[in-house]
C-alpha cells in the first residue's frame, strides 16, 4: 500500500529517496513527497499529489542534505492532495506514516486544544503533533512516549532537525525493514526499495522502534525492553524489479510463470514415496493424521487461489476443506477448533486483513501455518511453519505468478497430506507426473497470446461479462473475474454454471459475453447444456477449456493443454490472465497500476 524509504549517512540523501520511490511505485499510490535535514541543519520538505515522476520535476535544485524520509500515500482518510501528501511535520520534526491512527479525532481534539494547528485530513499528520508534543529528551524517547498514545496500526519513519544524525523507526501492524549498508543505513516498508544498496535486512517486529544512525541501529520495545536482531539476507536483487524490456510488470509476470512454477516444486518431489517433501510444515506424520479440517484465509486472489486448494486437498486428500475472506473471518467470532489446521495465505505476506486472521486463530489455540511468497514477512515469522512461494517478486498489482505458484503449492500440501492418509502410491505417482508436467504446459499457452489478444481485444468492447464453472472450474471462473474488472474495469461476475438458470440467466443476450470454463472431466456434458441455454439466448460464448465445443455452443475457444484432472485447474487459469491483460492494454489503462487498489493492502 503506501511506501515508507529513509536513509541516513554521509551521501546526500535526495537521490536515494527518490531511487526507493520509483522501486515503491508498484505498490500504489496518490501522492508522494520527501522530507530532508538540509545541510544548514533546517528541515526541507517537498511533496504533491500525483507520480513520483512529477514530484521529481518540481524538486528544488538546491534541495540536500540527510538524513531523509520519503513516502508514497494510498489515500485512506482525506483525499488525495498536496496538504494531505507526506511527510507531516510540526516544527523541527517529520513524520511518513503507513496505517490508520484509529483514535486520530480524539488526540486531535486534544492536540488543537493545546494550541495545535492542523493542516491536513489524514490522521497521520496527529503522529507529528505528538511527538514534538512528547516533551524534552532523545528522538527515540519522544517518538516512544507519543506512540504510547495511538491506538491503531502504523509503519513510521521520523527525522528532527535537532538530531541531524539519525533517525527513528516503529513498527505496529505495517511492515518496516532496516537495510545495512557501509557506514550508512536505510529503512523502507518493502525490500524492494533496499535491494539496489544493500541485500542485508532486518525485519523489525510488532511493537518493535529503532533508532538508526550511519554506523548501525539499536532495536527495542514500545516500553524501552532492548531487543537482538540478527540481519537476514534477501534472496533476490534489484534485476528481479526491472521490467526487462516488457511494456507492462504484469505481462512480464504472466510470462515468468514457467519459471515460477518450476521454483515452486524445486527440490520438494518426493519419487521414492510417491509424494511430496514441505520441511517447512513442521507438521509431523502423526499430527497431519489428526488433521480433520483445512480452512485456508487470504483476501483477493489469495482467496481464489484457496478455492482452488480446498477443492484439491478435498479430492487428494480427503480431509474437508474450504476457503474464506480472511478479512471477515475475525468478525464473525469465529469456532476455532484445534482439528483444523488453518493456512495464511498472502504474496506479500503483510496483508493486514490475513495477518489479523492468522493472529486470531492462534490466540484461540489453533494450529496456523502460512503460504507466503516474502520470505521474513510478517505473516512467516507469525506463523510456526509454512511454505514458501518462491515464485519471486511481483511488481504487478494485479497477482498472476504468485496466484499459480500459490495453485501449485496447495497441490503439493494435498499431495503430501493425502499421501500420509490414504491416497494411493499410484495416484501419487500421478500427480507428481502432472505436477511435473506443468511447466512446460504452460509456456504452451502462453504461445497462443495473440489469439488470446485478438479475443480480448474484441470482448473489451462489451460493458461486462459472466464467468462461469463448475467444481473445478469455479474458482478459475472467479479468479478470471477478478483479474478482467481490476485491469480492465469492466463490470465482471462469476457464477457456478449450474446456478445460472436460478438468476443470473435473466442477463444474457448479445450484450453479455460469457467466458465458461469448460474442461473436458466427469461434468462436460452438463457444462455444454448451459452453453446451449446461453446461445438460446443469443448470448456470446468464450469457452476455456480442452477441446473447442460446436461451434453452435460457443463464438470462440481458447485450449489449454490437458493435464490429471486435479490440476486443470491451474492451467486453465493462465489464459484468463492474458484475456484480462490484454482487454486493459486495448482500453489504454494503466495496467500494472489498476486504479484505486493497491499491491500489499496492509491497512483494514
């Protein structure tokens, strides 16, 4: 969501603010700005609504000095403007904040009663105000004593003139990170921003503050509790945030897919037994026998992407499973029951509404793990096992590498889990074929792009669309209307094609294009009935699946390559990403920029 970047050290600090900005766009965002301790020792600030590029054009030419914060603001409370931009800053002091302060009003009541005044809507600007309201002392301890006010969730960067060596950062629900340097030191809320300095990090915690200076940093407690971190090494670098020549991030992704997938199963086929190798699980053979649910939570395409797990863990493994909205589940005073093993899903791994979930259902007691692709996210280290993606970083904000990778790791759980319960040696011989045979199925598709293209570029003529599927192909319906209105914008439902008839029916005609998912398994015949009731209906057909129907049954076909009925599904989601990217790229949108969303929604 926003983005936090910070640098301390000898070098002025205005290049390397700017440098972590353009690495951060990619996160989304309305307005960004700079905060900078010049080198006469006063407090400089630039910020505006709009692109890191423009905020470039208008810097002053004299503007330098360290140390600095920078930021990128996703608007939450007050619209997008240059008063509501960070930094915020009262007097000497400068703040970038990413969260909500939840009691805001209230210390602004306060605050403008002694004497405060106020120039924006954001609640962040309240964090300024009261640190320099916290009374005499160090930054740190003014920054610890305004923090033990706020009630709600922050990521804070804060510098003040006064101490023009360093400064301070805290953690509560919104990722920040320290990179280590050579006599200098930089903070960001995404590694991204790091990489090109330095590949060593520090992940602070929840509740965790840090005072940073050039030759190091010392962590602690909100209640001044010194703690010890170990620095960690990013498995990626600055290369893997490049766009290599592609127009968009997401096409890019669409076609590292490959290569994803076969990170995904590296190492982790298991042919002796039949199954799959997770060490990371830390879920013994007796405990995965006593498993006698699987509940999977994530938000977005994490949630789709555990449709598609709980249907295949079912089918392998037969333990029940389901997916839910990670960011209903706390709310609704959730059962947790100590037989269900319950799975964090997250790209990001900092998905506050995920992580929230996680933290729900270990204070009830429950056995969590988490399928993440950041490795040191807050949801890894929350959990006490996982697996991870390492699908690599994706810039996008629409997900499309994670996605499969996150299809293809629930099909290895369902594997491993069903191969300790009572799936056959020669079903896991099976799957482990199939699991092998995908990367290769993919770059298959991903040769038809230009029919896929040239169908997109038609259908993007339409107001909106059904996806439709059965089973197996519900969740792909659902992730391919997903992945159509947030690139796209256009209006976009799926439905099981089974309960098109109950409803929805009374839509379609020639104005309302149906993309179904039709693959060749046990419900073909049935899925090619609803076809026929769409078509009498005059209704435009895309069928996505192993064969090309009649042609009286469907306008278009794209085929995708067959692969052990389980794991279709993961293959029939790849075209849908390119029909989704390639009807944004016709209607001139901003593709890897969707319009008011964001990449790691780490705010309620």
């Amino acid at each position: 969501m926003c983005g936090i970047v910070g640098y301390v050290g000898n070098r002025d600090c205005v290049p390397t603010l700017m440098e972590g900005l353009t690495r951060l766009e990619y996160r989304g965002y309305d307005s960004a700005g700079i905060a900078v301790v010049g080198r006469s020792g006063d407090l400089r600030v630039h910020k505006a609504k709009g692109r890191v590029g423009e905020l470039a054009a208008g810097l002053p030419a004299r503007l330098r000095g360290g140390p600095g914060i920078g930021h990128t603001r996703w608007a939450t409370l007050g619209e997008p403007s240059d008063a509501n931009a960070h930094p915020h800053t009262c007097g000497t002091i400068a703040i970038v904040h990413n969260g909500i302060i939840e009691n805001a009003e209230e210390l602004r009541v306060k605050l403008t009663a002694e004497g405060a005044q106020f120039t924006s809507e954001t609640d962040s600007e309240v964090l300024a105000h009261l640190i320099a309201a916290a009374g005499e002392g160090d930054l740190e301890s003014m920054v610890r004593r305004a923090l033990s006010q706020v009630v709600g969730t922050y990521g804070l960067a804060v510098i003040d003139a006064r101490f023009g060596d360093r400064l301070v950062v805290a953690r509560n629900g919104s990722p920040v990170v320290l990179g280590i340097g050579d006599r200098e030191m930089y903070v960001a809320s995404d590694v991204a921003a790091l990489v090109r300095y330095t590949r060593q990090v520090v992940h602070l915690d929840d509740g965790e503050l840090a005072t940073v200076q050039a030759d190091g940093f010392r962590t602690s407690t909100l209640d001044a509790r010194a703690t010890a971190k170990r620095p960690s090494l990013v498995d990626t670098d600055v290369l893997s945030y490049d766009a290599e020549g592609y127009t968009h991030f997401m096409r890019k992704e669409i076609h590292e897919q490959q290569r994803a997938v076969e990170r995904a199963l590296r190492g982790r086929l298991d042919e002796r037994f039949h199954t799959a190798h997770l060490g990371g699980l830390n879920l013994d053979p007796r405990q995965a026998r006593e498993i006698r649910r699987v509940k999977i939570l994530g938000c977005g395409s994490a949630y789709y992407a555990g449709l598609l797990g709980a249907q295949i863990i079912e089918e392998l493994a037969r333990v029940p499973a389901d997916a839910e909205p990670a960011s209903e589940f706390r709310y609704r005073s959730p059962v947790v029951d100590p037989g269900t093993l319950y799975i964090g899903v997250s790209q990001s791994g900092e998905t506050y509404d995920t992580l929230a979930a996680v933290q729900e259902c270990k204070r009830k007691g429950g056995r969590v793990i988490g399928v993440v692709n950041a490795v040191g996210s807050a949801i890894a280290r929350e959990c006490a096992g996982g697996i991870y993606l390492h699908a690599g970083p994706e810039v996008s904000v629409t997900s499309t590498k994670a996605f499969t990778a996150t299809a293809v790791i629930f099909s290895l759980l369902a594997l491993h889990l069903g191969r300790i319960r009572d799936l056959s040696p020669a079903d896991g011989r099976r799957i482990i074929a199939g699991l092998r045979a995908l990367p290769e199925q993919v770059a298959a598709i991903l040769a038809t792009e230009d029919e896929i293209a040239r169908i997109a570029g038609d259908l993007a003529g339409y107001r909106g669309m059904f996806f439709i599927g059965r089973v197996r192909g519900w969740p792909v319906a659902r992730e391919g209307a997903q992945k159509l209105k947030e690139v796209s914008y256009l209006h976009a439902e799926a439905y099981p094609a089974s309960e098109l008839k109950h409803g929805p029916l009374a839509l379609v005609g020639p104005e309302m294009p149906t993309v179904a998912v039709v693959p060749d398994d046990e419900l073909l015949d049935k899925n090619l009935s609803t076809l026929g009731e769409i078509k009498a209906r005059h209704g435009r057909v895309l069928a996505v699946g192993h064969t090309a129907p009649d042609a009286k049954l469907a306008d278009d076909a794209l085929l995708v390559p067959r692969n052990e009925p389980e794991l279709d599904p993961i293959l029939l989601s790849v075209p849908l990403q390119l029909l989704a990217y390639h009807a944004a790229v016709s209607l001139g949108n901003d593709v890897d920029k969707p319009r008011n969303l964001a990449k790691s929604v780490t705010v309620e």
